[in-house]
C-alpha cells in the first residue's frame, strides 16, 4: 500500500491502475478510524480492483466553536488498519496541499444542505460538497463509498452527483453499530462512561419508530413524537431534532406511504451524536 501526500502522485498511480483496467474505488474519511470505515474499505476492495483511502480533517466543514482541533487524529494508527484490510493508496494530503491560499470557489450542497444538520451547522455541506468534488477531481473514482450513518451527507453528494454530471457512482454502506446499538462514531471517543450508556438513547428512539410503523402507524408526527420522548427523557441527552423525512429529498413526510427515514440528533454531554434508521410501513 503507498502512502501519498501531494495531487500529482495521487494522478499518477491511478493512472497506473487504470492502465491496468483496474477500477477504482474511493472511499474518503476524516480519519480516526472505526469498524465503520473499514467496512467501507471491505466493501470496496469486493467491488473494485484499486481502492483508495483518504484521510484528511478539513477545515471547511466546520464551523465557529466546533471541535476541528480537537478532532481525534492518529493517521499511523489508520494507515496500519488500511493496510490490513487491503487498501491499494492512501491520501494523506495537508489543508495546504488541498485548498490553496487564495482559494475561492466553493460548491452550494443547494436546499438540502439547509436544514437539519445544514440549519444547526450552517456551511457545513458546503464544505462537505466541496472538498468531496476536489477529491473526485484527484482521484477519479469509478466508485466512492459513503456510509449511511451521515444519511442527509449521502443524500446531499448523490444530489451533487447527479445534478453536476460526475462520472462516479456513489455506494451507500449500511450503519455499522455497536453490541448495545449505538452508532459507530469518531466523535464517540468524547463520551464518558455515563454519557456513553446515556448515548444508546438515540437508536432506543429509533427502533421505537420503527416497531411503531411497522405495528401500522402510519402518521410520521406520532413516529417523531416517540423519538422525541424518548430522548427527552434522558437526563444527558439534549434533543437537536428527531424527524421522518423522505429518503431522497430529506422534506418531512406526514404520513408513511412508502420507506422513509428517522432522523435524530442530540448532544449527550457536550458530544454531539447523530443516528439515522429507515422506516417500512406495516400492515
């Protein structure tokens, strides 16, 4: 596996690869690695023949008194782990070597970068759309794998996908979680051990959702309203949002016809967790 730092050896051994008729996968990450990632990583190596990993905290994704600097990081940790699950390339650019100083072009995510997420972190999927477009444009997967625990980031790069003509197929991967349900999370290492029992709330929120709907409740206020009470109840939990929203344009549903998607977000302590469940009418 090699290690790359810079755009141009990036371009270079994927163009070695693709003289070999490799195809590509792209599989970008902040790092920190989990189970989650890796399971990302696995999933690429069974769909293309040269995968490439990045790991790169940017910046611009980030808003004023978030935990940019904080954000855990051991890239020799990673790299081992990427190496393990048999990654062909990993990017391990600087913010320099990404975003140059006088830099300004960046990409609108459009309406579905607003709310949820987009409405508490206001230019977060503008960064998100942004540096995923510039990884693209080095890389030129064939394939780049998302995970769908950051459902409306999924939601909003296949828009971008789509809308701007990329020739990539974005994949979803299933939410990776742990023994008791919670959600596979860098941000998970915040926790303490209160707050982390305190965090499974979340996915007992969403699986009440779920009985319910398939119990043949189909009116997505008493889904949310569940979740809501749910969370509520836990003393560490601090309720963001919890809603049922169409799975392609993230709008609020009332009522279930078809899947949807629970969507809920909390801070527990001072880390905020984010968990996301599709939702398949019953009876």
């Amino acid at each position: 596996m090699e290690r790359l730092t810079s755009k141009e050896e990036v371009r270079q051994a994927v163009l070695a690869a693709r003289r070999e008729r490799k195809r590509v996968a792209l599989v970008p990450t902040m790092g920190a690695l989990h189970a989650g990632h890796l399971s990302l990583v696995q999933a690429a190596c069974t769909r293309a023949d040269y995968v490439a990993v990045s790991i790169f905290v940017n910046p611009t994704q980030f808003g004023p008194g978030e935990d940019f600097e904080a954000y855990p990081r051991d890239v020799e940790r990673d790299i081992e782990l990427l190496r393990a699950e048999g990654a062909d390339l990993v990017f391990t650019p600087t913010t320099e070597v990404m975003y140059s100083p006088d830099a300004q072009v960046t990409i609108d995510p459009g309406p579905a970068g607003d709310v949820w997420e987009g409405a508490v972190r206001p230019g977060h999927f503008a960064g998100v759309c942004t540096v995923v477009a510039k990884l693209f444009g080095i890389v030129t997967p064939d394939l780049a794998f998302f995970g769908e625990k950051d459902f409306q980031q999924l939601v909003i790069v296949r828009r971008m996908v789509r809308d701007l003509d990329m020739a990539v197929k974005v994949v979803g991967c299933p939410v990776v979680r742990e023994p008791d349900g919670l959600a596979l999370s860098s941000r998970n290492a915040y926790l303490s051990g209160d707050e982390r029992v305190a965090a499974t709330v979340l996915y007992h929120a969403l699986r009440s959702a779920e009985t319910l709907a398939l119990g043949g409740e189909h009116d997505a206020s008493v889904l949310a309203e569940a979740m809501r009470s749910i969370i509520t109840a836990e003393p560490l939990a601090s309720l963001d949002y919890a809603a049922v929203v169409d799975p392609v344009t993230l709008a609020p549903v009332s009522t279930l016809e078809g899947p949807a998607r629970a969507i809920v977000a909390a801070r527990v302590g001072a880390t905020r967790l984010i968990d996301n469940l599709q939702l398949v009418p019953g009876a």
